[in-house]
C-alpha cells in the first residue's frame, strides 16, 4: 500500500551508517533485540502483531534513485551514496511466531546483521512492530469482554492517516470480525461490513423513505441507523414497517444500528420492540465511542448487542497511543555489548539470546518465560533469576521448555511460509487460550514473570563491573 523504500528510516541511523562505512565497520556483526518495557491499558499481556508485515517489507527494501538524489543535499559522501544504492538486506531475524501473547523485558525479535544493515531497518522495524502490537493488544481486550459477540472495525476515518490501514490489520490479529475498510479488506481478506451514515437518512424528507429506498437499494445485508430523529418513537419504528415490508418480498432485515444514547436501556427496549413484532432474527447493533469499558459495562448489564462497531478508541489505541518497543545493540564484532542504566531492569541484556515458556508436566503454561544465552541448551536451565531482583529465583528444572525465538529470515529472505490473516488470528485465539486465567483478567491480572538464566545472569554482571571499573 506504502511505498516502503529504504529512506523510511531516521536521519541518524544513515549518519551512524557512513561513520561505520568510512571506518570499516559495515561488515562487522552485529545482534539487535526488540523488545518492550511495560504492557499497555494494565493488560496483562501483550499480542504480537505486524511481523509478517515487516518481513514483506526488509526483503524489497531499496533505496530508489530519487533516495540518492535526495541525500546527496544532506552531507553525505559519494562512496557512501554508492553503497546504500546497492543496498538489500542480508541478514537473519529470530522471532516469535505472529500472534503469539508476549510480555516485557524479553526479546519479542532479535535481528542479525551487519551494523549498516541492522541499523537502517531499526526504524521501520520499530514502526510496524510497536503499532500492531498495541492494536491488536486493544483488540484482544475487547474479544476476551465481548465473548462471542461480533467486533467490527469502525475507525478509519478517526485513525491517523494510513495506520488505519494496519491497525485493521492488527484488530484481526486480536480477535476482530471484520472492518468497514474497504482497501483493507480487498488487501487482506477481510470480512467488509458497513451501514449507513445519518446523513443519508438526512438527505430524504422523511426517516421511513430513507429506510424503504435503502432497503430497496440494499436488501442483502440491511442494516438501519435509528437514532437520527427518536430511537423509540421514529427509529425502530420505521425499522419495524420496513422490515415487514422486506419479509414480503423474500427479504429479511439484518439488523437496526444504535449510535447514541445509553446504549444498554436503548438496546433492551428495541429489543422488546422487535420481538412484539415478530422480528426476533434481527439483531442488534452499537457503535459510539465503544472501547474495552463499555463493552464490558454493556455485557454486564445484559444489553441485548449482538455486534459492537469500534471506531476511535480501537485505531489510535486509546489511552496508551504507543508501545513502548525498543531496539537495542547486544553482540557486535565477536563481543556481548551492553548498554548500563541506573535502573538494573533498564540495563540491556547482552549476547545473542533464545527464550523459553515454561510449562508444567501437563504441559500447560506455567507462567514464566525465561531469556536464555543463545548457545544454552534447554536441559542446562534450572536456577533463574528476577532480571532486576537479583535475590529472588526460581527453579524450573522440572519444568518443559518450549523455544520461542526461531529463524524467520534467513540472507535477507523469508524462511516462514507466508500465513493468512484468518489463520493467524486463529493461532493467536490458542496461545491465549493456553495463558492461564488469572493473567487476563481484566482488573489487576497476574504479573507474568520473565527471568534471566543463571549464565546470562553472571555474564550481565560481568559485563557491568568492566564498564564501572
């Protein structure tokens, strides 16, 4: 959709890039995580989103001629140029699979590449992993309070600019039905689903012409906005007449939209409405300003909604608006490196890393994943330890030990086979089926504990007396 060329990128990860070139070092190794710090909305867990996205993406990424010719205003060196003009990415990326529930401080991605290479996709990397994890997060609030009503994607024109796009995208990952996004649907095979606006019931004279020529004009599918005048004395009314109207031609009504108005006593009193007149298959649908909140405050009430339209508060994932992802440097040039901070659960991990979930001996999630040195073996985990309470641990020799980090591009080129949307949501759907309850709930889960091996461990520690000496 985006022309994604190699200038998506930040202005500095091209002036560490030509320092790194004029010095030799753009075929040095080097290893990157991705990870995040907090959880977003007090969630207690994350849904990882965007990373097939993000493969498409680094396997065409090119810097075109109209990128050359736009550098050379900005200082940069002729030899310089000549490189990122044959520029393609060759490295190796290590990922968990998309979809699956993630947590902080642990690598959700790990790059390998040269310096340049690892350092110019940093940008779009972070910009599609960040966003589509936090949709698709939202999402995935909204199915677990929703049960088995139907999530429609509403928010497109309130997104900002072409995230509408992805957050589309991110909303199935989490469990949505459908979209009103027409590109996105014809893109991604993506249930298409839409109404009517108020507007088009403004345009006629009258409420009951506007739905009969609608009806008319598109019976498969029908569904009637009612609040535009009086949701109970005009709205679900006219609904009625026009419904039986459909009835006699061989139709039926699909379903009557509330957008205003306290959506759980309107719903119920239509309910009763429709059912008095003999239209119990038609359903209820609610829009306006809904978010995890008020779809669970509707839910308790027993308002009669069998679908939900998310529009703002999905799209622009209200209140957090970002994921808190981060790109740091771990391996580089045959050497573990370390960024120290204050804060011990700031101070980055080094080496190349593999993490593992645990699970107990029936083979269900215990609750704890564990970052391993890249080159320990499963059977060689038993005492891990809090990555920033350095008393506290636990023993999981008894535990299974599931990989999650596993090779996902391979010299520039996907090694995955490329799935369907509908099939990673479902997979999404089982991991977090497989997360113990007590990790969704929706006020206050369980923290998820995320430990650090006993070799990582000591080889963080090392590394933080050398560079304090």
């Amino acid at each position: 959709m985006f022309d994604f060329t190699a200038t998506y990128t930040d202005q500095y990860q091209l002036a560490m890039s030509q320092v790194y070139f004029k010095n030799g070092k753009h075929d040095t190794k080097a290893v990157f995580d991705y990870y995040f710090r907090k959880i977003p909305y007090g969630s207690g867990f994350a849904v990882f989103a965007g990373l097939e996205d993000l493969l498409e993406i680094i396997t065409n990424l090119r810097f075109s001629k109209k990128d050359i010719e736009f550098l050379k205003q900005y200082d940069f060196e002729d030899d310089f140029l000549e490189y990122l003009a044959n520029f393609k990415f060759s490295g190796n990326i290590y990922s968990v699979q998309e979809g699956d529930v993630v947590f902080p401080t642990r690598p959700v991605l790990q790059v390998e590449a040269n310096l340049i290479e690892a350092q110019i996709v940093e940008t779009i990397l972070l910009n599609l992993l960040n966003f589509q994890t936090l949709i698709a997060t939202k999402a995935s609030r909204m199915r677990l309070v929703s049960g088995e009503r139907v999530l429609l994607d509403f928010g497109l024109r309130r997104a900002q600019g072409p995230g509408g796009y992805y957050a589309s995208r991110a909303a199935m990952i989490g469990g949505f039905n459908g979209t009103s996004n027409v590109i996105a649907g014809r893109d991604l095979d993506i249930p298409v689903s839409g109404t009517m606006a108020h507007s088009f019931i403004q345009s006629y004279d009258d409420e009951l012409t506007a739905f009969r020529e609608f009806a008319k004009g598109r019976p498969k599918g029908c569904v009637l906005l009612v609040d535009t005048y009086d949701t109970l004395k005009s709205g679900v009314p006219n609904a009625i007449i026009v419904a039986k109207e459909m009835e006699e031609r061989g139709q039926k009504l699909m379903a009557i939209r509330l957008d205003s108005g306290d959506l759980a006593y309107l719903g119920k009193k239509a309910r009763k409405q429709l059912d008095d007149a003999g239209l119990d298959y038609v359903k209820i649908a609610a829009s306006n300003q809904l978010d995890e909140f008020v779809i669970k405050s509707l839910q308790e009430q027993d308002a009669p909604i069998d679908v939900y339209g998310v529009g703002t508060n999905l799209v622009i994932g209200k209140p957090d608006a970002a994921l808190d992802g981060v790109y740091k440097l771990t391996f580089s040039d045959g050497q573990p490196r370390i960024k120290i901070s204050e804060s011990l659960i700031k101070t980055t991990l080094p080496h190349r890393k593999q993490v593992y979930r645990m699970k107990d001996e029936n083979g269900e999630c215990a609750g704890v994943d564990v970052i391993a040195m890249g080159n320990e073996k499963d059977a060689e985990l038993s005492k891990v330890f809090h990555p920033s309470e350095p008393y506290k641990f636990l023993d999981v020799s008894a535990y299974q030990k599931e990989a999650l980090l596993q090779p996902v591009m391979e010299n520039g080129e996907m090694k995955i086979k490329k799935r369907t949307l509908a099939e990673i949501a479902e997979y999404s759907k089982s991991r977090l089926a497989e997360l113990p309850y007590e990790y969704k709930r929706f006020n206050n889960p369980h923290i998820y504990k995320v430990s650090i091996s006993e070799k990582l461990k000591a080889e963080r520690d090392r590394l933080i007396s050398e560079h304090k000496m």
